[in-house]
C-alpha cells in the first residue's frame, strides 16, 4: 500500500490496522539532542484515545507508547525513532456482520475495489485508530516548534448547528480542556454536550468543525508553487479521517466581500492590520497567526437499519454495531494539531535547510 508516509525533512511512515497488534510508525527528521518528554507525548495521546468520556466510543484502550529507537536518556539521537501503541481491547466478533456486507459511506466498499480484499474488523488499515502514529509524531513535533516560540492550538468551534465564534485566546486553552467537547466556553460546551447525547440516543451521529491556530511562525515558510504553505496543510487535514472541508483565513466567506474589505492592510513593523490570509499569502506564512478551520462529516456507522450491497454487489440491509464516536470531533482536536505541527515544522526544517 503506498501512501503510508508524510513529510519531506520531518517524516512519519505508519502501520497497522485497528483489531491488529498494534500500530506504529518511524519518525525521521528530529534533530539530535533535543530533549524530548514521554509525559507530553502520553498527554497528547491521551486526549485522543477512547473511552475518555461518555460522548465518545467506549473502546478502552490505555494506548500505551513504547519506543524503540531514536532517543536515548530522553533525547533525541537524530536516527529514526521507531514505535508502537499496542492494541488491547479488539472486538473483532462486532464487525462480522459486515465481512461481507458494505457500510455506507465507509471505506469498505472503495478498499474492496481497488485492492480485491479489505480487513473488516474495524476497518483496518481506514480506521481513525491509524492517527494514533500521527498524534505521536505530532507530539514531537511540538516540543521542536516550541523552542522556536511555535505554538499549535485547536478547538472544536462548531457542532451540528451550534457555533461559537468567540474570540480565541492563549488563557482559553484550560477551558477547552476542562470539558468533554473541547470548545472554550462552558456555556456553548454544554449546549455541544446535550446534542451529541441526544443524538447519540437516537442511534445517529453528528458532524462539526475545529479550528486551528499557529502562533510564533515568522515570515517565510512555504514552498511555491506546488508547495504552498496553506495548500499543505490542506492536504495534511484531508487526509484526517471524515474531513470533508478546509479553509483557511476568510475562506468561502471571502466571496461576499469586496477587494477593498478583503485586503490586510500592513501596518507599522510588518504585522496587517486584520487577518483575512490566515496568516499566509502566495502560499507563504506572512508573520501573522496561521487560522484554519477543517470541517468533519458525522461519523458513518449509526444505528439504525441502511440500505446497502454486498460482495456481490446484491441490495441488503445493515445496521450499524459495536463501539463508535456519535461525532468525532473532541476526539479529533489533538490530531489536527498533530497535523498541522508535522507540516510547520517540515516547513520550518525545509526553510533551514535550503536558507544561511
């Protein structure tokens, strides 16, 4: 299977499946010497494991990293580090109704095509379990950036129909944390938190956004013209499972303005005056904070009865069982950050290399 590695300088080749033994993956690019905390790794990982809330799918899984190369007394030695997050809790006996039926709106029925076989259990190798490697990854490549003065931070701002669209700040980031669905307001966390039970209840699921902001990027990152800063994280969120939409700045709001609002106008040291860019222009970071948003289809398994086909391409029905997210999105919050602190930091390596 190509398509298994990200990155050009900075570097995650990952594996495994959802009910297999584990997964994992190898890390290239860190530089030598850089201290690196398996307490903030193990934080990222938990914020994005199951079975942390009753929102979130039940699957109890410690997701327990174990490395086995590339850093020695805590730091990193500038080889490849290699790990694994063993899996413990698989039920395989939930997913054999459909070994030879297709879920609607999975990756059952495209692996199936293109590869002639497809590993039912969860999944497999499509099961958002594969964003284990990512989180991990992710979680190294924010403490390099943070000794550059980059910070990565994301938030769920919208939940079905509910949005908040306050003001973010760096304070808020206890808030986020202090509620199951990671938005930072209590109030609007609340409101998020009942729909997702109810909808949950009703045997459906729900989609939403997070965004995302970068702080501490100086002017000059980005690779024109098929690299483009703003078209590789693009690209990094897409490939999250269910993202099914990315902006960035304005984004489609931006097509009901005029030239004359749209424009950052610079102002006295470099900085604009407002951020419609999303801190990016010509596909290169401008100095300004990098502002995102990725959007996430509800989750495809639910429970209640579909129409669907089998192997043989014969009309049945399904109806969805096991344990599953009824929406994904406060789960998905440490992998968007992984995400984006993966591409900032190739970018940042990149620049480094190719700039005295």
């Amino acid at each position: 299977m190509a398509g298994s590695s990200y990155g050009t300088i900075f570097r995650l080749v990952s594996f495994g499946e959802s009910h297999g033994p584990a997964i994992g993956g190898v890390v290239e690019g860190v530089p030598s010497g850089v201290q690196l905390s398996a307490e903030k790794i193990r934080a990222e990982l938990d914020r994005r494991r199951p079975g942390q809330s009753a929102i979130v799918s039940q699957r109890n899984e410690a997701d327990e990293v174990e490395f086995l190369s590339g850093i020695f007394e805590g730091r990193a030695t500038g080889t490849p580090i290699a790990f694994v997050v063993r899996n413990t809790d698989q039920r395989p006996k939930d997913y054999k109704e459909i070994e030879h039926t297709f879920r609607p709106s999975h990756a059952d029925f495209t692996y199936h095509q293109k590869y002639d076989t497809s590993d039912h259990r969860g999944g497999g190798r499509s099961s958002a379990r594969e964003t284990i490697a990512r989180v991990v990854a992710g979680a190294i490549a924010k403490q390099v950036l943070a000794l550059v003065g980059i910070s990565v931070e994301a938030f769920v701002d919208q939940v079905g129909s509910i949005r908040w669209e306050g003001e973010w700040k760096p304070e808020l980031a206890a808030v986020r944390e202090s509620n199951v669905v990671r938005v930072p307001d209590a109030e609007t966390a609340a409101a998020m938190e009942n729909l997702i039970r109810e909808v949950r209840k009703d045997g459906d699921t729900i989609g939403g956004c997070i965004r995302c902001i970068v702080t501490g990027v100086a002017p000059g990152l980005g690779e024109p013209v098929f690299d483009k800063l703003h078209a590789e994280l693009g690209k990094a969120m897409l490939s999250i499972n269910a993202v099914k939409g990315f902006t960035i700045g304005s984004g489609f709001s931006g097509v009901e303005m005029r030239g004359s609002e749209h424009n950052d106008p610079f102002v006295q040291g470099g900085t604009t005056a407002t951020n419609h860019s999303g801190g990016v222009q010509g596909g290169i970071s401008n100095g300004m904070p990098i502002d995102f948003r990725v959007a996430f289809k509800p989750v495809a398994t639910i429970m209640k009865e579909q129409q669907t086909i089998n192997n043989y391409l014969e009309s049945t029905t399904i109806t969805g069982k096991g344990r599953h997210d009824p929406c994904v999105v406060p789960r998905a919050v440490p992998i968007v950050e992984a995400m984006a602190a993966m591409v900032i930091l190739d970018f940042y390596l990149r620049d480094k290399a190719t700039n005295l």
